[in-house]
C-alpha cells in the first residue's frame, strides 16, 4: 500500500478527472490540490525514504571503486568524460574519501546489538519476569547503590541517583533484585564483591534483575534551595553512601529533584555542572544534626564577632602628619563630608561622626551579637527555599544594601553611585540626637530628634542601626528607608553584615551585595593615595598592616555570611567596580532573581516561579565551594527493611528479543557518536509470552513544568551533555555505590568542631549564657517530662482498673472500695496531680507560650503539642474538680455524718470514678499524641535561634552603653 501510494493517488487524480468532467461539484478544487506537482515530489521523497528505511546500511566502497572504474573505462575508450564525472573521478580517489568510506564500511557492518541466547523450551508457566539491562562500561559511574537485605541475602537497588546513567536508562529502579551480573549470581554475595565483580568486568556488563512489584515513577518537582549550612559527606557517618554525596557549603544554590525519602534528599548544585545529582540530608535530618551537634559540645561558647579595626598605630611617626586627634575637635565642625552637595542634591548618611559611631560602639549594638554561634541562625533551618522573583515595574525597588568590611571602599562606592545619578539612586537620611549645626536642615543632613523620641523609635524597633558616638545617638530607620522607595528611587545603604537579617521583609526584598577586597598585592596598588577614617584620626593613609588585615577581614566576612550574599563585587579599580555595581544593580531591579520563598507575598507568588530557564545570578556566590570543615556526624535512625522478593528458579539462558535502549531524550545520536553508554532492555517471560520491555519513559533531566518557565526570554541554564563526565562527587570507575545498612552510628565526632578559620574569626569565651543555662534546664526538664508522661498514662490507667475491681460489678459494693481504697486515696492523688502537673507544663513548655500567635497557631491547626497540652490541661481541671470527694474517701468511715450519710456512696462516687475514667482516657491520649512526636519542641529551636547579648569586653569599659 505504501509502496504505490503515488500510483494510488494517480488513479485517484484519474477518477476525480472523470467527476470533473460529470461537473461534480468541489471537484475541481480537489483535482488541482491533487494534481498538485510539489504534491507529487513530496510523495516520490516519502517513498525514497520508505526504501531507504528499509535498507540495512552497507558497504559502499565497493560500489565507489564501481563507479571510478566505469569512469576511468570511459577515458579509455577515448571518449570526453563530463566535467562533473571528472571531479567525482577525482573526488572518489582521494585518500580522505576512500579512509571516509572505508570507516562507513567498517560500522555499518558491524552488529552491535547485544547477542542473547535462545530462550529454553522447558520454562515453567510461573516464571517470573525478569530484566536483563546491558550497560557499556565507561569511565562514568552508573549512578545507582546497592544494598544487601540480611534477611535474604539479596542484592536490591536500594536507589537511583537522579540524573545519572542508570536513571536515565530509566532500567534500573529503587528496589529491583539484582540476581546476576555478566552471568555469576550474586545472591549471598557481599556488595563489595559484586562491585569488584563490575569493576572487573570489560566491555558490556549484563545485569539481571527481578523489578520490583510496583513502580513508582519518581516525577517530582523540582524544589530550589540556598543552602544556610556546609555538607560534607565523607565527613558524615551517617550518609548511606558516603561517594553518593555532595558536598555543599553555604550560600550554594541547590536544586532538589527528590525528597521521595525523608532523610536523603537528592539535589544538584546550581548552576549544573552535572546532571547526576548527589545525596544531601534532608532539612529535618541536618536540623537534627546541628542540634545534636550543639549538645556535644562541652560547654556552650559564647562568641562574638571580633570587630574589624583596622590597626590604628597612631603613634607611629610616619602618621604625624595625618594625625588630627579629635578630642582636639568641636564635633559638629568634625561632621562634616567631603562634599555634601551634588546638583543641589545632598548626600545624607555620609557625615563622618555617623561613619564612626559604628566603629566605636560597635560591641554595644543590640543587634552586634546576633549570632553566637556561627550556625545559630541556621539551627531552624538549614536550607532556605528560594524562588525566581521579578520585581513588577509598578513595585517599588528592591533595597540595595551594600556589605563590607571596614575600609574596603563600601562608603566610597555608594557615595559614587548617589552621585553618578542623585535622582534614581539616594541613601536614607539618618536620626541622631545631637543638635542642629549652623546651616543644618532637619530631614536633610540628619533628622535631629530628642533623644526621649530616639529611644522610643528604638523600643518600637524602627532601626535598622543604631548607636552612640560620643554621647549621642545615631541610627538608621526604616521609615527613612521607606521615604527613598516611595519617593520611586533606589535606596542604597550600608550595614554591618548582621543586620541583614531584620531586613529581610516582604516589603523590602533586599539585594545584598558584598564588596569584597582584592588581594593585598592589589590592595596596595590601588589604596595608595587613600585616606582612613578611624577612632582616633581622620584621613589617615593604609599602612602596610591595613592591607593585610583588610584583606583577612573580608574574607571572614566572606566566608561568615555568604549565605545572605546575592553577589559578590570585588573593589580593585574604583572606576570599574562603581560601573559593575550600577549593573549589578540594575540587574537586580530588572531581572529574574532567586530570593527566599518567605519574601513573597501573595501576589509575588503568581508571578515568581521555581523555573530553570533563567540564567542563574549567583555565580560569584555559589561557585565558591570553601573546604570549611564543618562535619556533620549524627546517628540515623533505622531504615525501614528492604523489599524483600521471593526468588524462583531462573532459566540459565534468555531470549534473543533484545533491542537497543534508546539514549533518553533524544540523544541517541550523541551517544552513538561518542561511543559512549548504551542500555539494553530485555524483559524475559514464558516463552507462550516473549515481550520485550522497552523503556519509554525518560523522565526529562530537570523536571520542568510548563509553569516553571518564566515568560521572559532568558537564556535557559546551560545543560550539558547527557553523558558528560561527571565531577566532583561521582566515583571515577564504571561502578555501583554500596550503600551501607543504616544503623545507629554510635560515634560521635571530633570533626563537629567549627573550622580553623571560624575559630580564627571568633573570639571563644568559656562562659555560660543564660541561653545555655536555659537550654539545659529545659533539655533536663523534657527528660523529666516525658518520663512523666508515660508514668502518668500508666498510673491512671492502674489507678481506674482498681477502682473498677474494687467498686464491683454495677458498682454493688462501693463500700468494699471505700474500706479498701481510702488509704490510698491521699497518695494517690498526690501522685496523680504531681504527674498532672508535671505532664501539663512539659506539654505546655513545648508550645513555646512566649510565642503567642505560634502557639495559637498551634492550637487551632491541632499541633500534637499543642493538643496534648490542651489535653493535660483538661485532665487537669477535672482532676481537680473532683478533689472534695478524694479528701471524704480519705476520711472515710468518719463518725461525721454530714460527710458520709448512710445510703449516699453510689450518689457520691458515681461523679468521682467516671471523671477518673475520663481523666484516665484523657492523659493516655495525650501521651499517645506526644509520642507520635516525642521531638517537637518549638521552645528548644526558640532557644536555640534566639539572640543573645553580646560578650562585654574588657576593653569596652571605656565607652558609654548606647
Ligand atoms: N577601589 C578603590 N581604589 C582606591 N581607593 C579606594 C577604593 N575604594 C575605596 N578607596 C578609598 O579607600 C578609603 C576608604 O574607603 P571608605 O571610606 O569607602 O571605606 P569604608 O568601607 O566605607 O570604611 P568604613 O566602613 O570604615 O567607613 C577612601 O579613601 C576611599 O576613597
């Protein structure tokens, strides 16, 4: 049928002719289009194409030796060959072309499918289905770990590595039985030993593996995090597989393509190098790491930030003539910039006391201490979710901040920027407390408030900054950083690094950018003719010392918070960074942006997106992976037990049924030409039931959804080869991981410590915080209160079993259960309300009551915290409604009638057993409810995320408090 097609559609043309002729109606038209020539070429293409589909390729030298021969006889014969005959003569005879087709030859008659023996006549009918995959070894590794299930001694796949080979031959799945390789059984046999089996194995490696009952096609979402944390895998015993990992510091930008397991995740680094993904924790799992890591440590070190002087030898002759002691010094005279005014625009912010104040009171900021431990902030949470974010035009601008350490340029910078163009880019006007100078305007040089106002803005947290210089007040506010955005411009400001945080808002969405200082080489070159500004004097030259604590400053500070970085601006030349910041800034106004989910608002949400196909922004940020050592080593919890599957009798041979896997996504083509991995399925059945099983989901690589995809024509991530070589984190040989069996790892790690350089930054205090002692108390107290907990169901349920026994059945002899219980009434309740007591405040002190709308939160959306306090609580009041009636049962029998009048037992003890009954049901719920979570504790990850007062200094004696 095919192959007349154009004879089928002349006959057609033919019979349409003849209704033309009949004047049939819409005929003609159908003629022409059939009549049609491109119509007839197209069909005559198609055909050639059918034939040559059909055809197995061949050898065609032979045939180009043919044709230069038949040439060449031509010539012979003395006839003029045509000029196109006479290139193609020499064309054929050149040695490129006959080595060009001789390699044709070559391939095209080689067979590279898999070579399969026959399946066996003799299949039982129960056969079970297996699969056999055929992967070409390479260099790369296949992307998959095994594990042994002791039970059996079967070898399962225990999981697919996102993005790598295995999976994306999509042939092997999480729970496949792996029964042989390259025909040896490995059942019994210890991982290592298959894995030496594969490592020596050459060419082809055939697996056969039984696939698990049901599959479940992994599709998730991808999930795009900032890490808030350093990871290094082969630093953590409790990783399944330590070469599975991937390492991440802070600041890394990752995308998560599987959480279908609640411990590992598995995530890629962004931008991609890789398209094989590596395992990382879970957040949960890190959380509990870092909590687990803080309890091991001894003593709980209070740390603060060295502040970043740079070295003030002011007695040092060479800075006589730069010296000018400001004690000397009216200070609203020393206030002054170096120029105020541009275009008749002022520049507000800069005035030197207010540079100073930061200098001087630095240890007195409330905010200066915000992370006593380095990882204090990111205890609650390890990853941030990000998500792409365009700033709508008619929003106001994002805040700019500018980061740096001290005398790195950031003033010098921002200043530039305000000048270059006042009307966009503007800085906000600050508050102080000292008075007006002569020429000075309120909201222009300063906003010039009293000091009772200034106080008051600060207990109303309207600062983003504040201190004291020389006894007054200086500070930042946000609504002064609100007038720059309403006004339409750009609002640029400088803070020390531990101020980010606070303005992190929904309605700022700041932008933070590091300005970085260049080596001291550098340094050097470009600072020569610089002026500092320190405590003592003004416009001081860099020595020598300042460049090299300069430089170790910055990189501290670098390494410290560059988790909060969106980009990293390296001030060499003064003229090149000022132009790359005005772009940087633009770009942040203007593009697509990965900011934490947490920062959008509702309408943000429509429009943001967790998208790929944006070119990523972080480079500067996220490309620098530092070897802090941070080790992350905790016990994990037992892992559920491997699918087990029954083996049956495998035939020794297998069906020729077998096919070429298709390399995913297309790149059949790439794979053949590199010569690299092909996989090969084959299914075997009973021989009544051949089938072959071929892949034909290829999950695409990233997972991205159509709603993913951002509008704006960005230029997607660069996505590399299928099969491009994997770095870092892959094992080198063709290979599979051996995941270890999960088990309590009982050591605990001296490798928990902070790095050599986090030490070098810090300045360790042996010394108790209240927020240590606190910690303690309430950890000492969980301990107590969950013992209670138990103890408490327990107790009520005995304490209303022997009620019930003695009262008798339909409560006929109550008097037997006063005779015999009312000495144990007293000790009973006391028990009862003491485990009460305790079990209500532990529940309650779980909630976190300092955080009010939290723990309401909690209350309405059923917390099983907050319920089994509300339960205990209950319990509680009930208990204690019916402690009248304990005190008679004690005092029972009692010469006093009024107490016990005769005939009143059931009337009097009805009431009391049925609310013991009921308080009895109430806690054993309530204990049931806390150990579905015996870990939540909102009040220890208040605790731990709370700030806590900076250390005072010895040296700090000499300032005022601010
Ligand atoms: N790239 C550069 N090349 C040459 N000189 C520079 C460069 N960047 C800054 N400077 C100079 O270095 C000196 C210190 O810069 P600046 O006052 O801006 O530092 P800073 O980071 O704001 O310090 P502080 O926070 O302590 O005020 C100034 O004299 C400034 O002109």
């Amino acid at each position: 049928m095919e192959d007349g097609i154009s004879e089928v559609l002349s006959s057609v043309v033919d019979d349409v002719s003849h209704a033309v002729n009949r004047n049939v109606g819409g005929a003609q038209l159908l003629q022409e289009l059939l009549g049609a020539p491109w119509l007839h070429a197209l069909l005559q293409m198609y055909e050639c194409l059918l034939q040559f589909k059909n055809l197995t390729p061949g050898p065609i030298l032979p045939y180009a030796s043919g044709l230069s021969h038949e040439i060449m006889t031509v010539i012979q014969k003395g006839h003029r060959p045509s000029a196109e005959a006479r290139e193609l003569y020499g064309l054929l005879g050149s040695p490129h072309m006959q080595a060009l087709l001789s390699s044709h030859d070559s391939v095209a008659q080689s067979d590279y499918g898999p070579v399969l023996p026959p399946l066996p006549d003799d299949l039982p009918e129960d056969e079970e289905a297996v699969r056999i995959v055929c992967l070409v070894k390479n260099n790369q590794p296949l992307g998959a770990t095994i594990r042994r299930d002791e039970d059996t001694g079967g070898i399962y796949i225990a999981r697919v590595i996102h993005g790598g080979l295995a999976d994306r031959s999509g042939l092997l799945h999480p729970g496949d039985l792996v029964v042989e390789v390259n025909g040896h059984p490995v059942g019994g046999l210890d991982p290592e030993q298959v894995i030496q089996m594969l490592i020596h194995s050459q060419g082809t490696i055939l697996f056969k593996v039984i696939p698990k009952a049901a599959q479940s096609s992994s599709s998730q979402k991808p999930v795009y995090m900032r890490a808030m944390v350093d990871y290094f895998p082969q630093q953590d015993s409790s990783i399944p597989c330590p070469d599975a990992g991937m390492a991440f510091s802070r600041g890394d930008l990752l995308e998560v393509v599987d959480q279908s397991d609640g411990q590992w995740w598995q995530a890629r680094k962004l931008p991609c190098a890789v398209s094989c993904a590596g395992l990382i924790p879970s957040a949960s799992m890190l959380k509990s790491k870092h909590r687990e890591q803080w309890w091991c440590e001894p003593l709980q070190v209070h740390t603060c930030i060295r502040p970043l002087t740079l070295s003030v030898n002011e007695d040092d002759p060479a800075h006589a003539d730069n010296k000018r002691t400001l004690t000397d010094l009216e200070e609203i005279n020393f206030d002054e910039a170096d120029s105020d005014v541009t275009d008749g625009i002022y520049l507000a912010g800069f005035r030197r006391t207010f540079r100073l104040w930061r200098r001087t009171s630095y240890r007195k900021r409330r905010q200066s201490c915000t992370s006593c431990s380095p990882s204090s902030s990111t205890l609650s949470s390890p990853y941030e979710e990000v998500a792409l974010y365009q700033r709508p035009p008619q929003e106001n601008h994002r805040l700019i901040i500018l980061v740096g350490a001290s005398g790195v340029g950031v003033s010098e910078l921002r200043k530039r920027l305000i000048k270059l163009n006042p009307s966009t880019f503007q800085g906000p006007v600050p508050h102080t407390t000292r008075p007006m100078g002569a020429g000075e305007q309120t909201g222009r040089e300063y906003h010039f408030v009293t000091k009772e106002l200034f106080e008051y803005m600060v207990c109303n947290h309207r600062f983003v900054e504040y201190g004291e210089y020389r006894g007054h007040l200086y500070g930042t506010s946000t609504d002064a950083i609100d007038d720059v955005l309403k006004r339409g411009r750009m609002c640029v400001i400088d803070v020390e690094p531990h101020s980010i945080q606070p303005l992190r808002t929904r309605k700022l969405k700041p932008y933070v950018i590091f300005i970085k200082a260049p080596g001291p080489e550098r340094l050097r070159q470009t600072r020569r003719h610089a002026r500092l500004i320190t405590n003592c004097s003004v416009n001081r030259a860099f020595t020598e010392d300042d460049f090299v604590e300069l430089e170790e400053a910055s990189r501290l500070m670098e390494a410290k918070y560059k988790h909060f970085f969106d980009c990293v601006l390296v001030n060499d030349d003064l003229q090149d960074a000022c132009m790359q910041l005005c772009s940087v800034i633009q770009q942040a106004q203007e593009e697509p942006q990965w900011i934490p989910c947490f920062l959008f608002t509702a309408t943000d949400q429509l429009s943001c997106t967790g998208g790929v196909e944006v070119e990523v922004e972080m480079e500067d940020v996220t490309n620098k992976c530092r070897s802090d050592s941070r080790d992350l080593l905790t016990p994990e919890p037992q892992d559920p037990a491997p699918q087990k599957k029954k083996k049956k009798k495998k035939a020794s041979t297998i069906d020729q049924e077998a096919e070429h896997g298709d390399v995913p996504n297309g790149d059949t083509a790439d794979a053949a030409v590199d010569g690299e991995d092909t996989a090969v399925p084959v299914t075997r059945k009973t021989k009544r039931k051949r089938k072959v099983k071929a892949t034909e989901h290829y999950s695409d690589d990233l997972g991205a959804e159509d709603d993913d995809i951002i509008t704006d024509a960005q230029s997607p991530i660069p996505q590399h080869s299928l099969f491009s070589a994997p770095h870092g984190h892959s094992q080198p040989v063709g290979r599979v991981f051996v995941e270890r069996n999960r088990r309590f790892q009982a050591e605990r790690v001296e490798h928990l410590r902070h790095s050599e350089l986090m030490d070098d930054y810090m300045d360790p205090r042996q010394i108790w915080t209240t927020r240590d002692v606190a910690m303690r108390v309430h950890s000492g107290f969980r301990v107590i209160g969950l013992f209670s907990h138990g103890f408490l169901a327990g107790y009520a349920v005995w304490n209303i079993i022997v009620v019930y026994v003695l009262a008798g059945e339909q409560m006929t002899t109550l008097p037997n259960l006063l005779q015999q219980y009312h000495l144990l009434a007293y000790p009973a309740q006391s028990l009862l309300y003491l485990l009460l007591a305790i079990s209500t405040v532990s529940a309650f002190d779980r909630v976190n009551l300092a955080k009010a709308s939290m723990a309401l939160r909690g209350f309405l959306s059923l917390d099983p915290a907050a319920l089994a306090s509300f339960l205990y609580f209950i319990a509680l009041i009930l208990s204690l409604s019916q402690q009248m009636t304990s005190d008679r049962i004690n005092l029972y029998p009692t010469a006093n009638e009024t107490l016990w009048p005769p005939g009143s037992e059931e009337q009097i003890l009805r009431p009391w057993i049925v609310v013991n009954l009921v308080v009895a049901l109430l806690v054993g719920l309530a204990w049931a409810v806390v150990s579905t979570r015996p870990d939540i504790d909102y009040t220890e990850e208040f605790l731990m995320t709370m700030e806590v007062e900076g250390y005072p200094r010895g040296d700090e004696n000499m300032d005022v408090p601010a």
